[in-house]
C-alpha cells in the first residue's frame, strides 16, 4: 500500500493508465541488485531510486576517484575517497527517503554473486570487464533472474536484456571473450562523460518495464547508440541453442568454479595458452626507474600510450611509440638498450613487451602500475587522469 507522501511524490506516475496505483506497487515491492555504482549506476541508481523501487542494493568495491566525477554523477568531490557504496546509498536516499538502500562493498565472485542475485527480482549489470558479466550472467541463469546488461565505451553504448527463459543469454551473444588487451578499457580508451547518463537510463527504463510487466523489453534485441552519430540501432541476439547454460542441452548445471572464469577469460592460463606470461617478463616498479636514473644507470624510457594521452603528461626524456604504431617504427628502438616500457595503468607495456620480445629485444622491464603508479609514489606534480 502507497501511504499519503508516496502518492504525492508518485503523482505523475499514477495518472499514468499504464503504470497507475498497482505498477507503483509493484515497484514499491521489487528489490534489485545494481552491481557497480560507477558510470552505469549512477544514472540507473538515481532514476530507480527516484521511480520508487522498494528495495535497491548496490555492490561495488572501490572508493571514489576524482577521475571517476567526470561522469559517476551518483558521487561529488565531497566523496572522494568514500566507498562508492556509501556515497551511493546517501545520494539516492536524499533523492527517496522511502527506499531501502542496501550498500555491499564487495566485488562480485563465485561466492557471494549466487546468494546475491536469489535474493532480488533483477539484475542491472553496470560492470566493466568479461569475468564479472559471465559469473553474473551465469548465476542470473540459474537462478532464472533476468539480467539488464548495459556496457560504454567512447562514444558509444550497448544495452540489452538477457536470461528471459524465451531469450538469449549473455554467452549466446558473447561465446568466448576476446584475449585480454584485445578490447581496451574506458580507462585505456576514454569515454564521454554524458554517455554512461544514455545508457544506464534505459538500463533503468527497462529495468521497470519488466517490473509493471509493460512495454515490448530489450529481450533478444540489443539497442547500439553512437553518441557521435546520434543514432540508436537495434539488432536481433538468438538464443543460441548450443549455448552451454541456456540451451536445451546445457551442461553448466552450476556455477563454475573462479579459476575457470578467470581461465576463460584469458587469465591465469597455461603458458601455451598465452603468448607471452607475464612471469616470462621483468617488472620493476615506479620507485625502482627513479632509483635507476638517478643513480645515472642508463636506462630508455617508452611510453606506448596513445598521443592524447601523452599530451596529458608524460616522464622526461621518454620516448613515446604508441603501441599501435610500434611494429612499424620498432627500428627507432636499439636492442642492446636497457629500455623500461610504460603506459597508464601497467597493461598496454606488458602488450609492448610481448611484441617486443619476439623480435629479438631481451633487455625490457615493465613499469608496473604505468604513470599512474609514478604519479601516486614518486612525483605527485604529475597529473592523474
């Protein structure tokens, strides 16, 4: 039952003959699980929130960034430093007193996503990485929960529906992910800052359509949105019916265990799985490359970030290959040099290396952690993006 500050505040709702007194009771008695208070969250976070969903709880790990404020519209510079968690629950609670926020700090894992999602009616996937959507996708299978998918890159967005027991699943539309370091991050590859609002919206749209049973929903339909275009798309996904968890003959009956996750997606993988481990490669970190050039040892510093980025910032005296063009201008480096590869975050130098060392060079250290590590420990005069 609606009390008399609820009818209030949903008034333009219930005027409405598809929503009405009995679709916002439907929404006052729904729970969803909003994995991930980022970019994606924060647009759905808010709107459920404001629409009236009884029960929302969020689950994210990390803390909140400056970086992040340029679209996680969910957190300000007040909440820097703050669980993004707590930061969430305030700001939705201030936009709906009436609803009960739930804050986890946690990332999601084989051993709490299955109680997690049990317990709510559907899942809003705001993650950003191949692990995560296949543990969450699996789980909302079996535990026959339908998952709003929604993912940002750029300039540009995807959302869909998946596990409707009549519609495709995540690993129908994705069977295997691809390699590691073969789909750059929003970290790596940027994103616009207004696009998360786009697409964690209609997350959220759908999200309550499925809840009042109303509308035709993204199931077996994926809505593509290039922001630069200003133009939306929407594609068919099938069921597949060789698909291992949804399909007629599935043989995943159960979760499967974290390594073969990690194991799909290309971590953790047996030496003839991956070109070159990163076992097989030195890595020294920020502090050390100081320690070595102000010591004198001669050292080349390589930055294979991409020219955007290193007019951000860059170290002095480095050298900077992009690593897309680095096989066509390998012949500017000297393998006898004693040469310290970077980028941003410690993944595209280790892609470098790699290539690297099947043309011959031997003598290579990965800064790990990239600028951002030099940034955080040894010259804080370095911007951070």
């Amino acid at each position: 039952m609606l009390n008399n500050q609820e009818i209030m505040r949903y008034g333009r709702h219930l005027i409405m003959p598809e929503v009405g007194v009995e679709g916002q009771e439907k929404l006052k008695a729904a729970k969803i699980l909003m994995i991930g208070a980022g970019g994606l969250g924060s647009p759905s976070g808010l709107y459920l929130a404001a629409s009236g969903v009884g029960e929302i709880t969020i689950l994210d790990p990390d803390t909140v960034d400056v970086s992040n404020l340029q679209r996680q519209i969910l957190h300000d510079s007040s909440s820097v430093g703050v669980p993004k968690v707590e930061s969430a629950k305030k700001r939705m609670n201030e936009v709906n007193p009436f609803v009960k926020i739930n804050a986890i700090q946690d990332a999601v894992s084989t051993e709490n996503v299955e109680e997690l999602v049990a317990a709510h009616d559907i899942v809003v996937d705001g993650t950003d990485n191949f692990e995560t959507r296949y543990i969450v996708n699996d789980a909302c299978v079996l535990h026959k929960k339908m998952n709003v998918y929604g993912s940002i890159f750029r300039f540009d967005g995807q959302a869909t529906v998946f596990c409707d027991p009549n519609g495709p699943c995540y690993r129908c539309m994705y069977p295997t992910p691809p390699p590691p370091g073969m789909v750059p991050s929003c970290a790596e590859g940027g994103v616009l800052g207004i696009l998360p609002g786009v697409v964690g919206t209609i997350q959220a749209t759908e999200a309550i359509k499925l809840i009042m049973g109303k509308g035709n929903p993204l199931i077996g339909r994926l809505l593509t949105y290039d922001a630069l275009a200003m133009t939306f798309k929407t594609f068919k996904i099938r069921k597949d019916p060789d698909c291992p968890i949804c399909g007629p003959n599935a043989t995943i009956k159960s979760l499967l265990p974290a390594a073969d996750y990690r194991f799909l997606c290309g971590y953790g993988a047996s030496e003839e799985a991956s070109e070159v481990p990163a076992s097989q490669m030195e890595h020294v970190s920020a502090k050390q490359v100081k320690q070595m050039l102000d010591s004198g040892e001669k050292i080349t510093l390589l930055d294979v970030r991409s020219p955007e980025e290193w007019q951000i910032t860059h170290l002095p005296n480095a050298k900077h290959i992009p690593l897309d063009d680095l096989l066509i201008r390998v012949h500017e480096l000297d393998t006898a040099d004693n040469t310290v590869v970077y980028c941003h975050h410690g993944t595209r130098s280790q892609k470098a290396i790699a290539g690297l060392q099947k043309l011959g060079f031997s003598k290579l250290k990965n800064m790990a952690g990239g600028i951002e590590s030099w940034s955080n420990s040894v010259d804080p005069t370095v911007p951070r993006y």
